[in-house]
C-alpha cells in the first residue's frame, strides 16, 4: 500500500509540476527514490544526498539504515 501511495503522489507532482517534501523515519522505498534525503540529529542537519551516496559515506545515514535493516532480518 505505501508503495502504490507514493507511486500515485510522485505521479501527481510530476503531471501538476510539484515539489513533495516527505519526512520519514522509515527507511525503504521512498528513501531509494527521494532526489535529496536530508539527515538530522538533534535538529542539526548533519548529511545530505541521495539514498545511496549517504550509504557510500558509510556515516550517519548509513548507520540507521543498516541498524533498521537488521531489525527486518532478525527471526
């Protein structure tokens, strides 16, 4: 259901030539799709770029997303 709610609004902004700001603490499809994913902690923003030139820095960003993919992977 996320998915095809994301796919529907990327569809709307592209055709009304709008931009969507999303904010998320879940990682997964709109992370990989987002053209800019500020990072921040304690109100500072502290990495900016796309899903995988954050995971590439190997810092913040990275941390989370691999701490949040592990949880999916435990039994």
């Amino acid at each position: 259901m996320e998915y095809s709610l994301f796919e529907r609004l990327r569809s709307l902004s592209s055709i009304h030539g709008k931009t969507l700001i999303y904010v998320t603490h879940r990682f997964g499809y709109l992370t990989k799709r987002a053209d800019r994913i500020p990072s921040m902690r304690e109100g500072q923003l502290v990495e900016q770029g796309r899903h995988n030139d954050l995971l590439k820095l190997n810092g913040k960003y990275a941390n989370l997303y691999k701490l949040q993919a592990e949880a999916f992977m435990l039994d």
